[in-house]
C-alpha cells in the first residue's frame, strides 16, 4: 500500500487502520467483499507468504455463516484474463480478488461445504471461542478438486483448461492456520508455519470486526427494506386475487404472481403452474408478452388440459422419474423441491410434456423456444395447497428466493381457493341458466297451435343456445318416420341479410333479426339437395353416435346456402357468413 512505516509495528498499525478505513466506507452489505480484498492485500504486503486467505464471520443467534475467499486474479500466474470474465459477486483491489460464497448454517458450514482444496481447515469451535489459533497440517492433490474447478469457472469465468494452469502451485503440503477473533476467523495458509504472522493476522481481525459490525447493521437495515418490498409485491397480487369476478381472471392472477416474483430480481426462464388432485393436474404454461403499459414484459398464461398422472409418466417415458421426484416431494410435505436437468433432458421434458398437453386439449398450448444451449437447468417446484409453481432457470435459486417463492405460492393457493368458490357460483348461475332457457323454450313448445308454430320453437331453441354461449351456427329439430325413410327438418340460421346476402327461397322465415328458420321434408327422391340426402344417409346409420362429428367443406357450405336459402352463387364463396 501506500503508506509506510518506519518499524514493523508502525508498518502493522498502519495496514490496521487501512482496513478499519475499508471498513467505515461501507455502505452495504456486499462492500464487506472490498473490506477482505484489503485484508488480504495487507497480509502479502506485511509478508506473509500465502496463495489465500479465507474469513470466515459466525451470526450465531440466526445462526448464519459468512463465508470469503480472497486471492491473487488468475493473470498473476501469466493465465490470459481480464476481470470482465468475472462474475458481478466478484471484486477486484489490483492484483487481488475477493468473493463471498452462500450463507450456510454453522452445520453446513461444519460438514464443509464450500470448502476449497487446501483454503480452509475446519476449526474446532471450543477453541476458537478462547482466541487461540489453530494450524494444521494437509497435504494438497496436484490436480485438484472438482469443487475448486468449479468455484473457478462459476466466479471467474475460467475454461477447465485454464482452471488447471492454476493449479500445480497449489499442490503439496501446506500448514494451515485459523486465527481466531470474536465474530469469526481467517485462515491462510503457508509452507512452513511462522507464530509471528498469527499476531500480524490477529491484529488485522481487530480491523476487520469493525466491518462485521457494519455488515450486520447493513444487513438488518437490506433485510427489512426487503422484506417491506416483499410484502408490498404479495400484497399486490393478493388484491388482485380479492378483485376477482370471474373465474378466467385466475390467470391474470398467476401472471401478477410471477411479474412481481421476477421483479424482485428473480430469473425466470420458464414459468408454469400446476393444479392437481389425487388422479390428474392441470398445467398452465406462460410465456412473456410485450405490453405497451408495462415496462417490462408480462407472463401471459394459457390454462392447459387435465391429464392423468399415470399418462404424464407415461409421456415422459425415459424421463418419469422428473415427476416422480415432484409427486414424492409433494406427497412428503416438503415446501418445494429442485430437481437439476442437463440442457438437452430439460429440452426433451418440455418437449414431451408439451406434446402430451396439445395432445389432449387439441391445440397449442403454450408457445416455447427449446434454447440449443449446452448449460445445465434448474427446476424448481414450490407447493401450495393445491398444486405448485414452477420457476425453470440457469441458475439455483438461493434458500431466501425459494423462501419468497413459498409466500407468493401460498398467494396463489388463496387466490386458487377463491377460484373454486367462484367456479361454484358460476357453476350454480350456468344450470339456473340453462334451467331458464329449457323453460322458455318448453314455454313455446307448449304454445303452441299448429304444426308451422314450430318454426317459433326452432327459432327459441337456436336463440338460447347461441345466448348461453354455444357458438352454432345452426340447429336443427328432425323428425324422422323411420318406417318411410322421410324426415322433416325445422332449420335455424344466423340471418344471413346481416352479412349482405337476400334470401329469395319462398318459405323462409325471420324469427328474428339474428335467426331465419326454414322447413324441409328430406326423402330419398325429394327435396333437400344433395347436401340434405348426405345427411339423411348418415342419419339413417344404426351405430349413429350420441354426437356425429360433421365436415362441412367450402364447397358443400356454397352449395348449401344457394340451395336453402337461395342466395346467389356470385360472390358468395368469399363472403364472411360461411366461415360463420
């Protein structure tokens, strides 16, 4: 550094009060980063001979562990780097880098998660709470670890080649040596162990407590500002649970829940909802929508069909054993579960599970780009009471997010349950309804005082259907004499003179302004055209189902409407009225 003393001891009591410095310009949290870059600036530059530093902070009454590495940047040992290959969690102080890893437990922590080759030798704790250092003896593989392979890549954006240039220094025997103070430890490492630099370390852990302390007011200060944040984005998507009226808002529900997840910083690759039972599930699949009034794309939902469960495995084939860990994590109780794909088995998944849904619902039901990348994806299923959300992503999201993710889940599991409640009534004014438009329509049968009155009932009958939201075209009343082979049809259209057409045939009738009914006596040899003896063929089939499914192609709908109607052949194959 810049500033030199004339003894060791002012050189020491210099480099101490430059991490107390570091340690006062911090205002947030993640700054605790440039506060041990500093530190471990300072122990080389007091001479200390050592490839890295771990510090390591105990949150004891949340029981939470703060984990740091901090050492030399990959060019220091001639590897063609720059710091822009770096990940954001990374900060730089010249030559040296510093990264704090995931919060863990002090169980975790323990166990020795995190732990890189040779950086940190676990303590025992009963000796750390007296102050006294503590050195061990390890011995470092030459090629290293997978862990610290990784930590390489996942940080400083290394190639595995590159990683392993790094490597060989490492290797050998090294004492390692964890010095002690009251919020946590450093560790460092040396090939022959010196007592002196556990005095020039603890004096340094004197400047770095102030930061701790800091950190943890910072920390408290982000927390609470998150967790106002937090509440404010589920109180929105409750409101708009409570807002509903109608069933088909539920997904304009699910897509509030994932704006606002993805607006607290979440990646979201892939988003979805499931809704199950004991037997099936339903799936609704999202993509993004770009919206004028937004200012970032909103997840738009398409509710997808209800499939069994045995015929989701099914599906799946080689790659069941994805549901089967969902379903058995559901089953347990377990607030969420993640389940790791390679790209290409998360491509294949999706890909069948979108076929078998199209399958089922006969059409698309969720437009999705299966990305040809080569990266690893995360599946996470979080569980509410009556189904789960789904957050598919690069990258795992870390225990805090899942935690925020179970709140927005038990959200949309109180917006689902006034889903249902809705559907109830819905369901109860659609059979009042229907109830309603039978007894009008048995009204007019009873009304009746001739034969042609049932042109009326016709008329009724269409004008209901089309009112409770049957979209037909045309319906028809056919009485067949099964012993002549004769029928006669009482036929109810949309009115065709509101699409521009005259119909000239004499004994068409305009119930209404929306409808004409026209009667027809179908027989073999008489009347009907050619397309009503098609029909008359296919009535007369013994096996007739409940429901005949029927194709009409454009030139039997032309042919049609010139025959009944007599309408006008020009023109008439483009008119809209057809596509009706």
């Amino acid at each position: 550094m810049t500033d030199t003393g004339d003894t060791p001891r002012e050189k020491l009591d210099l480099a101490v009060e430059r991490v107390r410095a570091a340690a006062l310009e911090m205002r947030v949290t993640d700054d605790l980063r440039q506060v041990v870059a500093v530190v471990f600036r300072e122990m080389v530059d007091l001479g200390i001979e050592t490839t890295s530093a771990t510090i390591t902070f105990f949150d004891r009454p949340v029981d939470s562990v703060f984990h740091y590495v901090a050492n030399f940047c990959p060019n220091h040992a001639d590897v063609d780097w720059s710091p822009d290959r770096a990940s954001g969690e990374v900060v730089f102080l010249g030559d040296v880098y510093a990264v704090g890893l995931p919060t863990m437990t002090q169980a975790d922590f323990l166990r020795g998660a995190n732990a890189l080759d040779g950086q940190i030798v676990l303590p025992d704790l009963a000796t750390w709470d007296v102050g006294i250092p503590q050195t061990f003896e390890t011995n470092t593989v030459p090629g290293g670890s997978n862990r610290t392979l990784e930590f390489l890549g996942l940080y400083l954006g290394l190639t595995e080649a590159e990683s392993r240039m790094l490597l060989p220094p490492l290797a050998g025997r090294w004492s390692v040596t964890n010095v002690p103070f009251r919020s946590g430890m450093i560790g460092y490492r040396e090939r022959q162990h010196s007592p002196e630099h556990d005095e020039i370390v603890a004096e340094l852990a004197r400047g770095i407590e102030l930061g701790f302390v800091r950190f943890l007011d910072f920390r408290r200060l982000e927390q609470q500002n998150r967790e106002l944040t937090v509440q404010n984005a589920l109180e929105r998507v409750r409101a708009r649970a409570l807002t509903m009226r109608e069933t088909e808002e539920i997904l304009e529900v699910a897509s509030a829940v994932y704006q606002e997840f993805e607006g607290l910083g979440h990646e979201i690759g892939f988003a979805g909802v499931g809704i199950f039972d004991r037997n099936g599930f339903e799936y609704w699949g999202a993509k993004k929508v770009d919206t004028d009034e937004a200012d970032r794309p909103e997840w738009g939902f398409l509710a997808g069909p209800w499939v069994s469960l045995e015929r989701w495995r099914q599906a799946l084939g080689p790659l069941n054993w994805i549901s089967d860990l969902q379903l058995d994590a559901r089953d347990r109780g377990l607030p969420h579960c993640i389940v790791r794909l390679s790209a290409a088995d998360n491509r294949e998944s999706l890909r069948r599970s979108l076929a078998l849904w199209e399958e089922e619902a006969g059409r698309r039901v969720i437009d999705y780009s299966f990305s040809e990348g080569d990266e690893d994806t995360y599946r996470h299923v979080v569980f509410h009471a009556h189904g789960h959300l789904q957050v598919i992503a690069n990258s795992e999201l870390s225990e805090d997010a899942l935690s925020e993710a179970s709140r927005f889940a038990e959200v949309f599991g109180f917006a689902y349950s006034r889903f249902l409640e809705l559907k109830a009534a819905e369901d109860s004014a659609r059979r009042r309804a229907i109830e309603a438009a039978a007894e009008r329509v048995r009204a007019a049968a009873m009304a009746m005082n001739s034969p042609d009155d049932l042109r009326d009932v016709a008329g009724m009958l269409f004008t209901e259907a089309r009112s409770l939201g049957i979209d037909t075209p045309r319906v028809c009343i056919n009485f067949l004499d099964p012993t002549s082979g004769q029928w006669q049809s009482f036929n109810t259209n949309l009115n065709p003179r509101n699409y521009g057409l005259e119909p000239t045939a004499a004994d068409i009738y305009e119930y209404s302004e929306e409808a004409i009914t026209y009667v027809r006596d179908v027989g073999e040899g008489r009347g009907g055209g050619s397309v009503g003896r098609r029909e008359l063929e296919r009535l007369k089939r013994a096996d007739m189902p409940e429901t005949l499914p029927y194709t009409f192609t454009l030139e039997m709908a032309v042919e049609y409407v010139r025959e009944q109607y007599g309408v006008a052949t020009e023109g008439l194959a483009t008119n809209s009225y057809l596509a009706e």
